[in-house]
C-alpha cells in the first residue's frame, strides 16, 4: 500500500468560502472529492470509482449550491432531500459529505470496514436518506418522501439520481406513471447518463432508446445537460424551478471515470478491449498514483491559476486494525489482482481456487457436447464468470440487463419449449426480487437452474444490499427446488453438470464469489451422490455439517482449534444438499 493523502476538510471550506467564479469553485470541489473517493476506496481495497467519478460534479452542484440541506442540516423537515437510487457511487456522496462536516475524515478512511461507511447507502449513517444496492428502487421512494412532504404541508425538493443502467429495472417506470399522475411537481430525477454498465456499453446490454421522448410521454418535464459543465447544470435546474407541477427529469450525460485520463470512456473501453475495467474494485498502486498524481496536479495549478494558494493535502496514518482481505475484495473488475492484498500488513489467508471459475468453464465444457441449454445474464456476465460462455456460444446466450424479474420469467417461456435455462445474478437479487416469478415458473412443473452468485455473508464490503443469507430459505421454500453449494472447484464442475443433464427439477446453485479461503479436499474416488455430504475431518464427540468454501473453513478451523485446546473432538461434514 503506498503512502496516502486526503485533502482535509479545511481544504474544501477555503475553496467553498472563496470568490471565484461559481463554475469554477464548483469543478473544483468535484475534482477534490474525487481524490478523496479515490484515496477511499484504495485504503478499502474495493470500491466504485467509474460511476463515482461520472456523478460528482452533480453531487457537489446538488449539495454545495443548488439544494438547502447544506444551510438546513439533515434534520429539518423543510430541507431538500437528495439521494442517489445507483448506490455504487456512494464513495462519491461520502466525499461530498465530508466537506460539510456530515461524514467525518475518520468515518471515510474506514469506508467498507466495522465501524465506518457501508459500500452502499445505508440510513443509518449521517446525510444518507435513502438505502440503496438494490437497483430499481429510488424513484418509488422519491415519490413517497414527495407525496409525504405535500401531505404534512412541508416544503423541500426531492432529488434522486439514478443510473442509465438501472432504468433497465421495471419499478422504474412504475414510479414514473404513478409520479406523474400525481403530480409531484418537488420530485425531480438525475439520471446519470454514461453510457456504461459493469463493463460494457448500455446499447450493448440493453437499449434505452430515445430515453428523454420516452420519459415526456410518461407525463415528465424533461431536460438534458452536460453532466460535468456546471453553467449548463445550473441552467436546467433553474428551468426545472420555473416549471409546473408535473416531475422533473434531467438527463446529465457524463463520462464515466471523468477526472482520471485512462479510467475516462471512452478510451478507457477502448484500453479494455471492449471492457470497461474501472466500474468496481481498488486500483493496483501504480494506476492509484497516476490517478492521485493526475487530480492533485490539476487541482493545484487551477487554484493557482485562479489566484489562490496551492493545494495542501494530509499524510492517513496506515491502520492499526486488521484490513478487509482478499475475501472482502469487488468481485472481478479485472483491477484487483487475486494475489495482492486489498492493503496493510494483515491479510487474510486465501488460495487461487474460485469456485466461481470451475462454474464458467463447466458451462463451457458442457455446451460442446450438450446443446439443449442457454444461460441468461443479468448485466453481471463478468462476475458470474459467463464472459466465456457468451464469446464461445453468443446464439444460446441472452442479456437480459437489470431486470431479474424479467429474466426469469423469459427463462420461464424457453424452458416451456424445450430448452433449460441457466439464469445467473447475484443472489440478495435473484432469490428475493424475483421470487413471485420463480414461484410461477416452478409451478408451471419447468426445470431452470438458478445460479445465486455472491452468496452468503463474504464479500461483507458492499453493505447488506449484497449479503445474501436469506436465499436458501427463500428457495427451499418452494415445491420442487433443490437448493446445492459446493464446497470447492471439482464439487462446483460436479454439481453443474449434475444440475443441468441429471436434476429432475429445479436447481439453485449457491456461489461464493471470493477465492477460498483454504482448499476443501474430498476423500480419494468421492463421487457426488444426491443427499449425501463428505466427511472431512473425523471426531468422537460432536459434528459440524457446513457448506461452501467459506463456511466449510470456519467449521475445519474451529475443529482444529478445539483439538488443538484437548476440549473436543469435532466431525467436520461437507453437505451441500441444503435443503
């Protein structure tokens, strides 16, 4: 971990406080909030700078000059509430609420770590209003803070930014029929247009069309600007404030990574061979220096340039608690290296075995010799390890964008017809906001497997949105699924060839999406066999049965500290049938 700086808070109040022109002062205070977001996310190890990046300058115009909530506080009433429905730029707004004394400097430099900052919005933490992670949801829950506000006769605008990406989410346009029909004149949206998603083009995945025509004929004021000109944010905003009662919908094209050279699209996609590698994870030292390098020099020459003393930045002592480990690492941004600790001196023990790569390329093996499956996607090829099968077999693959409920229900017609759908996203995603779909499905008496990626309480640094400990119950609920997770890289090959030409009925595979923290070894010739779990370590006394890579390491590791300690002699069993 190199040597860190942060630009202090004192900083930002002598840029805030000065007389320089407003656009000036206001690109300014974007650009030190964006190495702090950077300085952040690279003492986590994980992180969100693309969409960060692209959103600040419409987070400082919002915070530091268009709404009252800076001169309010987060506590009145009558202030203007401002959130973001994206949650992946959360390091941006952190930043931001650093310079109005909201976050402290203690609580960002222990972002995605106990007792600091979640990975996304989370209400319990000062100057957030809403909790976000889950896409989808914001302008819902921008309607009802309006309506509220009208109701209860108090003033305040309501401001949600949202991603172009998450517009693929149907409560989306839910909320846009039912804003308009009520006429929620103090609702306006910010959707950050982009262009990108977790690695690819928006086009690319799912078309928004001609997004501004689309949202006038919802019943929306509408009006477009230069996401990072902040002459031309200001102009829509007064034009918004000079409006009727209908909502307000700006689309701000931005570029993801503004402020870093090579992590700005498009070149930055051009870099990546058609893959955008900043969207999530910690830059590797040298690209964080050069970024660092690059935003600092700017911000010093423009102060200067403007008449103002030089920029002063502020040593971040190294920590003194143990950081989030590899285990605790974005998944598969192609930033972080699987063998380079997300910083400091600790760091967790972990292999090179992801259990999520033997689940990619056993879908590949399977398709050369098997054509009666297709895998369904949603906007996480990358993460779900399905990049392989797409480029191999781009006619059995389907991009189904942020709509899970979407998705499943599209899998549930092609397996009504004879082919069995693979359908992969996150679980906190997949087994929660798509249940109802998947309860249609099974009831039709169809077979889909299931993939829920990123299960379980490991990664814990995106927040709660992203842990998923409720799939299992959500799924084994349900008539006719069988709900699996293997426990190392030969049981994961196992399972999916088992799930897709042998399984009777549905199947949901649990995927752990970090290396594992040791490697599980089967007993020699253990054959995967239906109900039945391994024994791993023997003992007289009692039995742990656990799961997956993680959960089966707590169980090993505890067996061998009671033994270690003489109290008791503890079985381990490997048993991934869950339900």
């Amino acid at each position: 971990m190199p040597a860190l700086h942060l630009i202090p808070k004192s900083e930002l109040d002598r840029i805030r406080s000065s007389d320089v022109d407003r656009n000036a002062r206001l690109g300014l205070l974007a650009d030190t909030c964006r190495v702090n977001a950077l300085v952040a996310v690279k003492r986590a190890g994980s992180g969100h700078l693309g969409s960060s990046f692209s959103a600040l300058d419409l987070v400082v115009h919002l915070l530091y000059e268009e709404l009252n909530v800076a001169e309010l506080g987060f506590e009145d009433p009558g202030r203007d509430v401002f959130f973001s429905s994206k949650g992946h730029d959360v390091p941006a707004l952190y930043a931001a609420l650093l310079g109005l004394g909201v976050v402290s400097r203690e609580q960002l430099l222990r972002l995605r770590r106990l007792g600091g900052l979640d990975g996304h919005p989370d209400v319990g933490i000062a100057g957030i209003e809403a909790s976000s992670g889950s896409l989808g949801m914001g302008i819902s829950k921008g309607r009802g803070i309006a309506w509220a506000k009208r109701h209860l006769d108090r003033g305040g605008l309501v401001v949600v930014m949202t991603g172009d990406g998450e517009l693929q989410e149907g409560q989306n346009w839910e909320a846009l029929q039912a804003s308009a029909q009520e006429r929620l004149g103090s609702l306006w949206i910010v959707v950050d247009r982009n262009e990108l998603q977790s690695d690819k083009r928006t086009e690319e995945i799912l078309s928004l069309g001609d997004l501004e025509a689309k949202m006038r004929a919802f019943g929306w004021q509408v009006a477009s600007c230069d996401g990072h000109d902040h002459r031309d944010i200001g102009a829509a905003f007064a034009e918004f404030r000079a409006g009727g009662d209908a909502p307000k919908a700006l689309i701000a094209h931005t570029i993801k990574g503004r402020g870093v050279s090579f992590m700005e699209h498009p070149a930055a996609l051009a870099a990546g061979d058609g893959t955008y590698r900043w969207h999530a994870g910690a830059p590797d030292d040298e690209s964080f220096a050069r970024a660092y390098d690059e935003l600092v020099a700017r911000i010093d020459a423009r102060l200067r340039e403007l008449g103002l003393d030089g920029l002063v930045v502020e040593p971040v002592e190294a920590l003194e608690d143990a950081p989030a480990g590899s285990l605790e690492a974005e998944p598969a941004s192609g930033i972080a290296t699987r063998d380079r600790p997300a910083g400091g001196d600790v760091v967790k023990n972990v292999t090179d075995e992801y259990v999520v790569d033997a689940y990619g390329d056993a879908l590949v093996e399977l398709a050369a010799t098997n054509d009666g499956f297709v895998v369904l996607d949603a906007d996480l090829a990358s993460d779900c390890r399905v990049r392989a099968f797409e480029l191999a077999y781009p006619d059995r693959f389907v991009e189904c964008g942020i709509a899970e409920q979407d998705m499943v229900s599209t899998a549930a017609g092609i397996a009504r017809h004879g082919l069995l759908p693979v359908v992969n996203s996150f679980a906190s995603f997949l087994a929660s906001r798509a249940n109802e779909q998947i309860y249609n499905q099974v009831s039709e008496g169809s077979k889909v497997v299931y993939a829920l990626h990123y299960a379980g309480l490991i990664p814990a640094g995106p927040g709660k949105s992203h842990q998923s400990l409720r799939d299992v119950s959500l799924l084994a609920a349900l008539p006719n699924v069988t709900v699996v997770q293997p426990g190392n890289a030969e049981q994961t090959r196992a399972l999916v060839r088992w799930a897709v030409e042998e399984a009777e009925e549905n199947v949901a595979i649990r995927l752990a999406i970090g290396p594992s923290p040791r490697r599980i070894e089967q007993p020699p010739g253990e054959k995967l066999r239906s109900g039945r779990g391994t024994e791993l370590r023997d003992g007289d006394d009692a039995i742990l049965l656990a799961y997956g890579p993680v959960m089966l390491h707590e169980a090993l590791t505890a067996s061998e500290l009671l033994a270690e300690r003489g109290d008791l002699a503890v079985a381990v069993a490997n048993m991934p049938w869950l339900n």
